[in-house]
C-alpha cells in the first residue's frame, strides 16, 4: 500500500532536513527562500523554458514575438528549487531473488521509498518537484509544490509497475532534459544495468545547467552471487534464457565485469561532478536517507 512506502512518524523527521544544491549560490537556510539575487521580491532574476502547469501571466511574450520560444520569468522570490526525480522502473529492478521478481522486491521498494523521502523533503520547502516514471507506460507528472501534493505523488508511486521488457532509460533521460528548467536538481535511481547504457542520458542531464546526483541500488546477491553447477538462467529484460555450468572461474569473470561496470558508473560520476551513491537493496531505507544520503552531502 502506499501508506507502507513511508511512515507518517518518519515524515516528520524528514522536514528538519533539505536538499542540496550547489547551483544555488546563497544556499539552504531552513524554512527561507533560496536565491541567488538580492532585491525586492518581484525583482527580475532570470528566464527559464517554459513548462505544462505554469501560470501563463509569467510567460515573457515579447521574446517569444522576437523568438518562437516561450519563456518564463523567474522573479527573485520564485527562485526556489527544481527538483526532477527519475526513478528507473525497467524489469531488472524488479529482481528480487534467483526465483522470483516482483515490483514489491527489495530493489523497487528502496528505490520508491528514497524517491518519496526526496520529494517530501522538497515539497516541505516549497520546492517544485517533478516525478519521472523511467518506464513505457510512465509519463512526465505536471510539477508539484507543497506538502498537500505529497499524496498524488505518494499514490502515484504505489502504483507504479514494472516493465515487462529492457527499457531505455539513457533515452528518456535524454528526452526529458530540454523540458527542464535551467539550473534543476536532478535525482536518477536505478541500478544503471541497461545494454543501452547511461553516459548520453546524465550528460544530457547536466547539459541544463542541472546538478544530477546518481544512486545506485544494486542487491547483495547480484554482486556475489550463490550459484552453482548447471543452471538455465533467464535474462529479465530481454527474457532470453541460456543453460550454462556456473563454476569458480564463471563467477570470478561475471563480479570482475559487474565491478568494472560499476567502478566506470562512478568514474564518470566523479569526472562530470555529478553526486554518486551505490545503495544495498538490503539496506534500511532509514540509513540510506538519514546517514548515507547525508554523508554524501546530498542532504543537509
């Protein structure tokens, strides 16, 4: 149910906490505006693209009569943050055992509830929030703001399914990202174990002016796995199936290619200055949002 992905108690202790976000320049502080412009409240500050749900008496129609482009104006007290969740939804983040794979498995069910953490936390700031369902039946939410808009989002995550094939999640990424505006911050979950990859999909990202934070959720059993002897084994996304003997030297190759794929993952994290985090699908949703979330300063 969607009241299970996130405790009322635990809510509460989520507002004494906020999202960081180096492209502000003046920072957080606690309960205030974000800016970074000083003046009056109605003074101009910037442009951004133009986005479904914004108030139309915003929109700059003298650069769209000079550009065909419609734009619009962020006044100083508006600089409040963008917040844009993509939350991979592809058939291998149903993986919850060698025999089974569920949307209610451990992977899935982390990955929703650090989404929820993330947009309450910025809903209780007043923060647009929007929410990206990486899947084929997923669409682009209308922004949200204020905590009152905590529960559509907090239905739409009960409801979210699995694909029942690969999805190609560098692709939306790249689609979403002119539809952004300018200086947001952007949150991927996935375990990134997509045969399309993911480099085009974060740069495109970041190409926005956005600061993108990466986490990665992975189970313990995929990076060292149990098995044994002859297996016929099924690949969820593309639900081929091979028979093989799975010896010593097997399992060796498969954690040194897992790690190269991972340790590439966070290199390019690393090069691009996006925020990267890997997450055990075991771990407790409290430890991730409340101690490793804030030790990677993405929290504060």
């Amino acid at each position: 149910m969607a009241e299970d992905l996130i405790s009322s108690s635990f809510l509460h202790r989520l507002e004494r906490l906020v999202l960081r976000n180096r492209n502000l320049a003046s920072g957080y502080e606690h309960g205030g505006k974000k800016s970074r412009h000083t003046g009056a409240s109605l003074e101009f500050a910037d442009y951004r693209n133009y986005t479904p749900g914004d108030d139309l008496r915003d929109v700059d129609w003298n650069v769209f009569a000079r550009t065909d482009r419609i734009y619009v104006k962020l006044h100083e007290a508006e600089q409040n943050l963008h917040a844009a969740l993509f939350l991979d939804c592809s058939a291998s983040m149903a993986w919850s055992s060698y025999a089974h794979a569920t949307a209610d498995g451990p992977k899935f069910q982390l990955a929703r509830q650090v989404i929820a953490a993330i947009a309450y936390i910025a809903l209780s700031q007043q923060d647009a929030v929007w929410f990206h369902p990486a899947n084929r039946a997923g669409t682009t939410s209308a922004p949200l703001r204020g905590k009152a808009a905590f529960h559509k989002l907090r239905k739409a995550l009960n409801s979210l399914t699995i694909a029942e094939q690969a999805d190609d999640l560098a692709g939306r990424l790249v689609r979403a990202a002119p539809r952004m505006p300018r200086r947001s911050l952007v949150f991927v979950i996935s375990d990134f174990l997509d045969v399309n990859g993911y480099n085009e999909g974060l740069a495109a990202l970041q190409a926005g002016d956005a600061e993108v934070q990466v986490i990665q959720v992975l189970h313990p059993q995929e990076k060292e796995p149990l098995l044994r002897g002859d297996h016929r084994l099924n690949e969820m996304e593309s639900n081929r199936s091979i028979e093989t003997a799975i010896s010593t030297g097997t399992l060796q190759r498969y954690q040194a290619a897992l790690a190269e794929h991972c340790q590439s993952l966070r290199y390019f994290c690393k090069r691009r200055q996006m925020g990267y985090l890997e997450v055990s699908a075991t771990d407790s949703f409290e430890s991730v949002v409340l101690r490793q979330m804030l030790q990677r300063r993405m929290l504060a």
